[in-house]
C-alpha cells in the first residue's frame, strides 16, 4: 500500500481519493439538516380528540384575574393588531419567531391569533419541534372578544344562565368591556384600545435563533 | 448553518445577478478551456472516439456532490434548501431524446453551443438561432402538447427518496460508477485509437 500510492499518477490519486470519500460518505448516511422533525401522528390526533390541547377563553380570564402567571401568552398577529389592542399578560411575536425560539424546557405557552387557524398551526410546529406544553386559546381573540369582553344574554335565558352572565358582566367589566343583553346588542362595538387592568409581567428570557429565509427559485 | 446564501438572506435579488454573471464567466472559461467550445469534440463522444465530454462531466458531478454531501455534513449547507425542479419523467426522457439528437446532429448542447458563438464559431451561432427558433416554437405549440408536458408528475424526488437509501449511499454508489465510467472511457478511447491505427495501416498498405 506504501509503495502503491507515490506510483499512481495524479488522476489515480483523484480516484483513490474520491473512493475513499464516497466509502465514508455511506458510512455517514444522511446529513442531519436540523430541520426534519419526526411526528407521533398518533399522539398529535389523541390532544387533538381528546381537547387537551385547548385552553378555554374563561379558564385565562380567571388565571390572570387570580395572577397565575405560570405560563407564556403568546399574540400571533400582527404588531397593528396587537397594539390596538391584545389580552392582558400577552406577548406579540409572529409565528416563524415562535418556531425559531429556544424555549425553556416545559415551559407552558399558549398560542392565540384572531381565529384559530394561525394559532393551530404553529401549535403543530412547536409539536413537532418537541415542545410538549404548548396549548392554543379555543376560538382566539374573537372568542375573547364575544365571550369575556363583550358577552351577550340572550333574551329568554334560564336563571342559571342568568347568574353566569353577572360573573360574566364583572369578568367583562374587569378587562375593560362590557356586557350586551339580546335587546341592546347591536353590531360589535368599537373595541377602544383598552388599559390593561394588570401589568404585563417582564418579557420571556428566550434566544433567537438565527432567521433564515425560504424562498423558490 | 448559512447557505445557499440567497435562501438565509445574506444577498439580494439584484446581487445575486451579478454572482449568476461572475458565475457565467467562470462557467464559459472552463467549458471553453476544456475544449467543449468545438463542435468535433462534443460530437466525437457518440462514436466513442473521444470520451471528453463523459468524463469531464463525471468529474464535475462527482466533485459537486462529494462537496455539497461533506459541506452539507458539517452543517454549512442546507441541502433542503437547493433548488430543483420537479420530475415528469416521461416528458423529461422525451426532452432528453430531443437533446441527444440535436447534440449529435449539431455538435452542441445550449450551454457549449453559446461558449461556440463567444469564440466566433459561425456553427455554433446558427446552432445558438437554432435553439432561438426551438424556444420560439415550443412557446407557441405549448398548448397544444401542454397535458403531455405536465404528464406523469412525480413530484419533487431524490435519488435516496426514491430508492429508500441515505445519500450517503447514493453519494458512494455515483462515486463508483463515475470511477468505472472513467477507466471504462479511457479503455475504449484506447481500443478505438488502436482500430483507428490499425485501420489506417490498412489503408496505407
């Protein structure tokens, strides 16, 4: 072997060379690109069914009433949209910023946009990047709006239902809306933008990955 | 991981033209400096006279794939990331059948038949209006062979994909055949150089 390698000329040296990086190449397989993840379809559809996934608009409301702060609140939306108005203890980031972030191990995040679209999806991504305790707020911030900010009595309610709805009116009128009976509601009010009855805890201590750009061709 | 540059934004639209034009002279010097600027060596391949063209060719993939695989390992390419197109694979046999036809009758392929005309060869300039005329045409008859373009669609497929391997695998199986296809086009350059001896021997005697 000793004497056989100063006797190839210089194409034959390529081709030993190329040989010995392809052998190595097999024993690598794949390249790890950090970006495939793998996803228990399974368990995925089991939160999904099971609605372990979902935090309720009136379960937040009584967290941050009762200043339980033992989780994340993440605002999807738009940086308009968030400061014309956005529920107390909620932090704006997009949601490619929600992927790219190293989040803190188990630590709880609840994901809300205007519906439910853009929250579920970036749920799933998180999921599929392992983060296990992430949760999305069930309807978004339109279920916010119709249930704690402005909830509605219907005209010909029970009296439990009665009851609820004065938690609800104080709910609402805690977090700067009000409550509408059937007769007086109208179209939605204008939602002014509204002080925030608690303040925001300090932002999340996270890292930012560096951000890259998909893009075709 | 910071590459392929344009995709994580280290440069725009407007300069990536100008590193698709820097790229083009490198690209044009090389193939004109291995002689693919010469219709007799690019045509001489199919009668297996000189084998230039296969192994320049091997060379140049082998080198790109072993250096993507080894960058792409040491995490400084994405290779999700590098761009290429989708498979149709009958349209796609078919267009390459064209091609080899027309690199046979012509002596070029696009790229070497505008490396021709740079150099004023006057064949590769009517070769060069050829390919014009053929873009020309299949723009205006695209409707009517536009469902047997977009036939047979495989998607967006690898090799590793498609055979359920590691590019690992693939990467060393290329290298093989690249290396074979090499000393098997020296040994026929050879034989066929020993027959063109032989024959004109004949010829004189």
């Amino acid at each position: 072997m000793k004497r056989l390698f100063p006797s190839m000329n210089g194409q034959q040296k390529l081709m030993a060379l190329a040989i010995a990086l392809g052998v190595i190449a097999a024993f690598i397989g794949t390249p790890d690109n950090h970006h495939s993840v793998k996803l228990d379809m399974s368990e995925l559809a089991r939160e999904i069914t099971d609605g372990h996934s979902t935090i309720q608009v009136k379960d937040l409301a009584d967290w941050i009433i009762k200043g339980k702060y033992d989780y994340g609140l993440i605002d999807l939306r738009t940086e308009k949209a968030y400061l014309e108005y956005s529920i107390p203890t909620s932090e704006n980031i997009s949601p490619s910023h929600v992927i790219d972030t190293e989040w803190m191990e188990n630590e709880k995040l609840i994901l809300y946009a205007e519906d439910g679209t853009t929250a579920a999806q970036t749920w799933a991504l998180l999921k599929a990047t392992g983060h296990k305790n992430v949760y999305v707020l069930s309807g978004g911030m339109k279920e916010w709006k119709d249930n704690i900010l402005f909830p509605v009595l219907a005209d010909h309610s029970s009296t439990v239902q009665k009851t609820e709805f004065e938690k609800s009116k104080e709910v609402a009128k805690y977090f700067g809306g009000h409550a509408q009976t059937g007769s007086t509601t109208q179209m939605m009010p204008e939602l002014q933008v509204l002080k925030s009855p608690v303040k925001r805890k300090p932002p999340m201590q996270t890292k930012t990955r560096k951000k890259k750009k998909r893009e075709g061709c | 991981m910071n590459s392929p540059f344009y995709k994580f934004d280290l440069f725009g639209d407007e300069f990536s033209l100008i590193i698709a034009f820097l790229i083009g002279i490198a690209f044009g010097f090389a193939l004109e400096r291995g002689g693919f600027g010469n219709a007799r060596i690019l045509a001489a391949q199919f009668y297996f006279t000189k084998m230039q063209m296969f192994k320049v060719m091997f060379t140049a993939i082998v080198t790109a794939m072993l250096g993507l695989f080894y960058l792409s390992w040491a995490g400084l390419v994405d290779l999700d990331l590098v761009y290429f197109g989708d498979t149709y694979i009958v349209p796609q046999i078919v267009g390459g059948l064209i091609l080899g036809c027309g690199l046979i009758i012509g002596g070029y392929c696009p790229g070497t038949s505008i490396v021709s005309s740079a150099t004023g060869r006057i064949d590769g300039m009517l070769f060069l209006a050829g390919i014009f005329f053929g873009i020309f045409a299949f723009g205006e008859s695209f409707p009517l062979i536009s469902d047997f373009y977009y036939s047979t669609p495989m998607g967006h497929v690898t090799l590793p994909h498609l055979f359920g391997v590691s590019y690992g695998i693939v990467v060393f199986v290329v290298v093989i055949i690249a290396v074979g296809g090499f000393i098997g086009a020296e040994w026929i350059e050879k034989r066929m150089a020993e027959r063109s001896g032989a024959d004109n021997e004949e010829v004189v005697s």
